[in-house]
C-alpha cells in the first residue's frame, strides 16, 4: 500500500470519527491539526489526484472545526482555520458567520472582522485564497437583495420593509470597525471599506414621507459612519481624488440627513401640540416648536445655499472613448405605495400599465429637450417619433398580455415585437432619427410580491453620459423614475407611487453588459427627490411661524431659490410639486395679511 493511499485512508477515518462524534471537540480539533500538518508536509510532495482528496476531505474537517468554534464564540479562532478553506468555501463560510452574528454586540462583530482581516489577504491575488473585499461585497450584495415574504396584512408590508433598511445599515457597520494595526496600507484599507457604503443612496428616498419617525435604516447608517469618516476627514490631502470626492459625498448625506432629523422633531411636537387647543399650550411649549422650526430653517438653507459646492454635485465627468454606442442602464426594486401610506400587491396588469407609464413620463417638453437641441431633429420629426414610440410601446403591452392567452397567441406577437425592424436603434436610424430609449421593464420580484423590479435603459449622449453633466439632474432615466417616485407617473393610477428600496445605475455596451457605475444618474435622482422636498418642508415651517406670529426673516429668500437660474431648482420640481410650493406662499401670504390687520382691528 502506497503512502499517499495510507493518507487518504487516514482523511476518510477521521471525516468518519468526526461526524459520528460532531459534539466531541477533541476528535474534531485533532482532525483539523492533523490535515493542517498534512497540507504542510506534503504540499511539494502529493501528486494532483491525491491533493485534490487531501483538498476536499481536509476542507470538510477544517469546515466542521471552524462552525465548531463559531458555536462556543471563539470567533477569533475562526480565521486560522477558515483561511485554510478553498476560496469559495473561506468566502461562503464568513458570510454565513457575519449574517448570524448581524444582531450581536459590537464586540462580538469586531472578533469576526479581526479574526477575517488577520488572516486573509484583503484584495483578491490568489484564486485558491478567500479575500476579505470578496467577503464584504457578498455580504452588501446579499443585504441588498430582496428578501422573501409572506405577507397577511397589507400594514405588514410596510413594516417588513422598514425593517429591511435596518438590516441593510447593520450590514454596512462591517465596514466601520478599525483594521488592525498589524496589516498593511491600514488607512488606505480603512477608506475603501467605508467608501463601499455609498451604494445605500436609495436610504435616501425611502426618508420622504412627511411623519415625526425616524427612518430607521438611514439614520443608523449614518450614526455607524460617523465616527470613522471624521477620523478619515482630518487628513483628506493623503488621499486619492476618487476617495476625497466620496468623503464629500458622504458630507452631504450627513447634511441632509441632519435636515431631516431637526424637521421630523419640529413635525412630531407640531403634531402633539395640535392635540391641544392654543389656550392651554404654556409659554414653554410655543416656544419649544418656534425654536425647533427654526433650527429646521437654519439647517435646511446653509445646504440649500451652497455656492462653491452644492449639494451632491460630482466633480468627476464621465469620458467615453469608445467608437461602440454607450448605453446607460437604471435597475431599481421598490414597492407600489397607495396615497393613504398602505402598499399595493402588483399583478401583470399593473406591471403592464406602469411600463406604458415610464414609456410616456418623458412628455413633449423633455423629448424635445434632448432631442432639438442643436438641432438635431424638426419638431415635426419629434411628433412622428412620439407616435412611432406609442406604437413600439402598444406592441410590448401586447406581447406581455398574449403570454395569457396562449403560446400561439405569444409567439404572433413576439414575432412582431422582435422583427429586424425594432431591434436597438435601427427603426429609428432607417428614418434618420436618432432615438434614446432603448428597453423598459417591469416584473414582479420572484421573491416578494409586493414588490417590483424595474430596468430602464437607454442610449448615452453628450451630457447625459458622456461629457459633463451639466445639469446635475441625472439625465433622462432619473427624470423617468423621478416621475414614478413622486407618484407623477402619466397614464397611471393617480397617487401612486414607487417607494424604492434598490437602486443602481450603470453604463452598458451594446449587448447588454455592464462596464461600470453610473453614479452621477442615481446622485441626480436624489437631487430630483431631495431638495424639492426640503424646500417644500422649509414652507411648510415657514408657515407654522407665521401663523405662530413669529415670521421667518429669511422666506422670500426660499422664493429667490426655486426662481433662481443660478441655482436650477426650479428643473428639480415636478408640477405637482411646484404647485404645493404656490399653495404654501398663498397659505403664508394670507397668515401675513391677517397678521398685519390684527392691530387696527
């Protein structure tokens, strides 16, 4: 008998001893050691058919000791044996580890990361070795998918997503912890893993509804962040422009979020003194809500009235130097909201509807925009393509409503739908047209019900792309599902909204695959959500103190913001929007009028 079948007869015993005594920690920590000496002894020496046995069987062994290990919260343990794993076993193992340990104390979460970063590598060099960047983009990859529910009532639905943003900032505080001293380039490691944390920019829009609590997710993910990025802003020189750059983004997030806390605190004692009739408020309680509404005021303008660099505005221009046409994509998850706050369950039909919908949100006024300018195309010619695009668009809600019917019923329409004539750009380039969009879709998630994923896709152009982006709105994706967030959508159920809980933005090729981030898209549609809403809630407050008899000195300046050419605002509004902001200054001037006839009456 051959040494090398000696061993494997060896490896086969001890997996045998281990798994018909699993609780006997002995027999386990042996078998660890044993493959341990083994892989060292041997490594130069084993042949390839008995590495990969000694590979196999040892990482089933290595395996169960390290589980072993996580179960009596020896976590700093863990690494030493889990870094011996193969790649994807290592990576599967710490993801697994980190989603159950989600809720434990910090110290127990800083044992996993320690034990993680000291002994795996934190880039990915060798394919038979897990890395620690590997470990965490699986494990923001994983908090971000859209988790499986089932749902009684529809008041669950709202509160399992609620709960799911907290579960997403749980995941990012992976990211905060100090790397030991003990690695190398320990700064430069620290600003990666925060910088990962940007992808949460949807926290953003799921923080719009006008009501005293706190959403949960963003605010715990920016108390996480907080420590680490002010240690990380004291020395910003030592850094690339890539990481600066997201450390201003990260700034401004603060800002807002710091907006929104202060008008949440003045909304929830507005809310309790409404309860009680104005003669019985104390002096105290009046002066209480005043001071609130105007630290809100006070925070909102210094992020409203930043010149030099204004709120979420990227310096970094996006250059393509590809002959092939650039494609940007925008892939968003979210769930229909009624106007009364409940949730709506989609079917096909309202899938249907709300793809018509995002079709016909780009109105003649934005299609001309992108369209005419240096003359691109006639108006004549922008009508005969809104009529073309009506047809295209009647032709897939055809496709969509025949799968019902029958396979035979499908195919005719499928065959219209994917003649030569409507693939990519060619319909509109045999007219010499040069059309933008591209793809839209709608489908239900596989996973939860309630919820939706949309993909919008369309051609790259100079300013919305490719070149500088000069507006700072995000380009036409971003107008197409700002439309849908703020419940503007055209051609759909009046009010309802899409309250999105992914959000990505890309730049594509020709076939479909993905080249990069699109970050300057998603940026633009936060611009687009976010500073109407906060000029909208600063004339909400506005009022309050005039009604109060405590006017805000500052309120035409509000006027001078939106009207503004300078700042651009005013593009940032929808007409829904803007009419709210007109109903505000009526509701104030009318306080003013009476506020000034009370003295001669």
């Amino acid at each position: 008998m051959s040494f090398s079948t000696r061993v494997a007869g060896l490896l086969f015993l001890l997996v045998l001893w281990c798994r018909r005594r699993p609780r006997d920690p002995q027999m386990i920590r042996f078998g660890a050691h044993v493959v341990l000496v083994l892989r060292y002894l041997l490594a130069e020496e084993i042949k390839d058919t008995f590495r990969e046995k000694l590979m196999t069987v040892g990482d089933r062994i290595l395996h169960m000791y390290s589980l072993f290990l996580f179960s009596k919260h020896h976590e700093e343990l863990v690494g030493i044996y889990a870094s011996q794993l193969a790649s994807h076993r290592c990576i599967d193992l710490f993801v697994h580890m980190m989603e159950l340990r989600l809720n434990s104390s910090v110290h127990v979460k800083y044992k996993i990361f320690l034990s993680a970063m000291e002994y795996l590598p934190f880039s990915q060099g060798d394919d038979s070795k897990g890395s620690f960047e590997e470990i965490i983009e699986r494990l923001l990859s994983r908090s971000r998918e859209t988790k499986a529910g089932k749902f009684d009532e529809t008041s669950d639905v709202v509160e399992q997503h609620r709960l799911q943003s907290l579960q997403k900032a749980l995941v990012v505080q992976w990211l905060c912890f100090t790397p030991p001293s003990t690695i190398t380039d320990v700064k430069d490691i620290s600003a990666k893993l925060l910088m990962r944390a940007l992808i949460h920019r949807e926290f953003a829009l799921i923080s719009m509804w006008r009501v005293p609590a706190m959403p949960i997710g963003a605010h715990e993910l920016l108390s996480f962040l907080a420590e680490p990025l002010k240690q990380l802003s004291e020395t910003p020189d030592t850094f690339e422009d890539y990481v600066s750059e997201n450390l201003k983004e990260f700034q401004d997030w603060s800002e807002y979020y710091s907006c929104d806390a202060t008008y949440r605190n003045w909304l929830k004692i507005e809310l309790a003194n409404a309860e009680v009739s104005a003669d019985e408020l104390s002096v105290e309680e009046k002066q209480r809500a005043i001071m609130a509404a105007k630290e809100t005021l006070d925070l909102s303008f210094l992020l409203l009235l930043r010149e030099r660099n204004p709120w979420l505005i990227s310096r970094v221009e996006h250059i393509s130097e590809s002959m092939e046409p650039l494609f940007l994509e925008l892939h968003a998850t979210a769930m229909l909201r009624l106007p009364s706050g409940e949730s709506m369950c989609p079917d096909a039909t309202v899938c249907a509807a709300l793809m018509s919908a995002l079709y016909s949100s780009a109105t003649e006024e934005v299609v001309s925009e992108h369209l005419t300018r240096d003359g691109m195309i006639s108006s004549n010619e922008v009508m005969l393509l809104k009529i073309l695009e009506r047809v295209w668009v009647t032709v897939g809600l055809l496709v969509r409503l025949s799968e019902e019917n029958g396979p035979s019923s499908s195919m005719y329409w499928k065959g219209i739908a994917t003649h030569e004539l409507w693939s990519d750009r060619l319909f509109y380039l045999n007219l010499g047209l040069s059309v933008r969009y591209g793809h839209v879709n709608v489908a239900i998630s596989s996973k939860d019900s309630y919820s939706i994923e949309v993909i919008l896709r369309c051609l790259a152009v100079e300013g919305d792309g490719i070149g500088p982006h000069i507006l700072n709105d995000g380009g036409l994706l971003s107008a197409v599902m700002a439309a849908g967030f703020k419940g503007e959508l055209a051609r759909f159920q009046a009010g309802v909204t899409l309250e999105i809980s992914r959000l990505d933005a890309w730049f594509s090729s020709k076939d479909g695959s993905l080249e990069g981030p699109a970050t300057y898209i998603v940026q633009g549609l936060c611009r687009r959500c976010c500073i109407p809403e906060v000029i909208l809630r600063c004339m909400q407050v506005s009022v309050s103190l005039m009604e109060s008899g405590n006017p805000f000195e500052s309120h035409d300046q509000l006027i001078e913001l939106v009207s503004s050419s300078e700042t651009g605002f005013i593009n940032l509004f929808s007409q829904q929007q803007l009419q709210e902001f007109l109903l505000f200054e009526r509701e104030y001037s009318i306080c003013k009028m009476e506020l000034l006839e009370e003295p001669s009456s």
